[in-house]
C-alpha cells in the first residue's frame, strides 16, 4: 500500500455517517415556521411601499395629476354649466375623485408586468409561501397611492370652497368605499399585466377602457341631458353607479342601492378577475 492512503496503527478509522443519521440530524433541527398569508402579503406591499420611497416620482400621478383635473374642469366648465365654479364644485369633486382613482388603477397591472419582463416573479415563485400575496401586496402597496390622491383633491377642494354636507363621516365612508372598489378593480389589470407582453401593451388596453368607462358617465354633467341611446350605456356604466354611491355619501343623503350595487359588484369583479389572476400567475 502507497504511503498516501495508508494509516497508522495508533489512529482511529472515522466511518462515514449513515443516511439514516443524517435524516435524523436534519429532521431533528428547528425549522423557521412558514409564514402566514396576511404576513406575506404585508411584506409584499411594503415593498411597493419602499420602491415609492426610492422613486418618488411615481407619486406624480396621485398628486398633479389629480390636482390638474381638479382645477381645470372646475374652472374650464364650470361657469358654463352650473353658473359659477364653486357651485360646480360640489357636483363634480366626487366624479373627479373617483374617475382619478379608477384612472391610476391601471399602474398595478403594469407594475406586474414590469416585474415579470425582469424575472422578479420567477424568485417570488420559489418562495414558500401563500401563492397570492405577490400579487395582493401589489394592491396593498396601491390603496396607499389611492388615498393620497383622494386626500390631495379633497384639500385642493376644500381649498377652492368645497362644503360636503355629509361632513366628516361621510367623506371618510366615501373615501373606504372607493378604496375598496378599486381595489377589487385593480384586479382587472393585474390580469391583463399577467397576460399582455409588455407594459405600453397594458397601458394601451387600459387607456381604451377607462377612457369611455370614465368621460361616458355622470361625472361631469347631469346624464338627463345626454341623448337616450347614450343615457342606456351610461346607466350600465359601473363607474356611474360608483360616482352615484361616493356622491351620495358626502352629500350626507346615502343611497343604499348605490352603495350596495358597488358592494356587490366589487365582490363579484375580484372573484372573477381574481381568480382568473391567479390561474394565469400559476401558468405563467
């Protein structure tokens, strides 16, 4: 035997640990227990939360954008179709309100897709944890921006005379109940930023939806002036009955059919789009 594999009289042979042992080593070791869904999704929208904080000018479309449209309709049409802006005022800072938010929900989808064009998705997948809370911590980091622009053109509001008569309470159930028919609306575009290429696609598609849903409706003006074959499709338009609800409630004269209407139909958009989400995510 070669002086390089033999062994001395006065040393211990090691043999080599069994399989079993080794099985028994790692089963026996404390594992991290695997976090919860809620957990998941808190951390997930806290990183959009984070990735705002570094790119603050994502916050340009909560903010002057909003107070854009706040300042022009006003004082563009609002002389011409209520008398004096103020008095125009108090019809249309509601419709503004919610046509703003519907109109930003569309970043979520893009948000997904831009991630998915990076590969970030492909790590997120790995992870063991809850399947959906990628895509609800997206939301959650969203409602934020949300209710930045809903709390920047009430102030600009307030600012310009705007006197809701449903007082605080109202414009806070008002503001909840928009949050939460967006976020049921969000969903919508996080299935199309899982299923279109890339981003101006998502953004493209969005644009052609939002724009008829939004300047078709009764945000603006009093539908009883339209056309009848127009007022049809206003009707239907969910984002009226969505400005009906939220106008409702600051006036301090709650519609209980509008408000459940938009209850109801958020509920029935997230279990579908949701759903369809997720089945897509999964394949992806």
């Amino acid at each position: 035997m070669s002086s390089t594999t033999a062994v001395k009289d006065n040393e211990p042979v090691l043999a080599a640990p069994k399989a079993e042992d080794l099985a028994a080593v790692l089963i026996a070791k404390n594992r991290p227990q695997r976090p919860s869904a809620l957990s998941t999704s808190v951390t997930f929208g806290w990183r959009a939360m984070l990735k705002i904080k570094h790119v603050p000018e994502q916050l340009f479309d909560v903010t002057a954008f909003p107070i854009m449209m706040t300042l022009m309709f006003t004082y563009l049409f609002g002389g011409a179709l209520s008398g004096s802006p103020t008095q125009y005022l108090q019809f249309v800072l509601p419709g503004i309100m919610a046509s703003s938010i519907l109109m930003i929900t569309m970043y979520t989808g893009i948000s997904v897709n831009t991630d998915i064009e990076k590969g970030v998705f492909d790590r997120f997948r790995t992870l063991p944890i809850w399947r959906p809370s990628a895509m609800v911590g997206y939301l959650l980091g969203d409602m934020l921006r949300y209710l930045i622009a809903s709390l920047v053109i009430l102030g600009v509001g307030l600012i310009m005379g705007f006197r809701p008569a449903g007082g605080v309470g109202g414009v806070a159930a008002a503001i909840l109940l928009l949050l939460a028919f967006s976020f049921a609306f969000s969903w919508i575009w996080t299935m199309f930023g899982l299923l279109l290429r890339s981003e101006k696609s998502v953004m493209g598609v969005s644009m052609m939806v939002l724009f008829p849903l939004t300047f078709l409706s009764n945000i603006y003006v009093n539908p009883e002036t339209m056309p009848g074959w127009l007022q049809a499709f206003v009707d239907v338009n969910p984002v009226t009955h969505v400005v009906a609800a939220v106008r409702s409630m600051m006036d301090g004269n709650w519609d209980g059919g509008e408000i459940s209407w938009v209850l109801i139909a958020g509920a029935i958009i997230l279990a579908i789009f949701g759903t369809l989400t997720m089945r897509l995510y999964n394949r992806k």
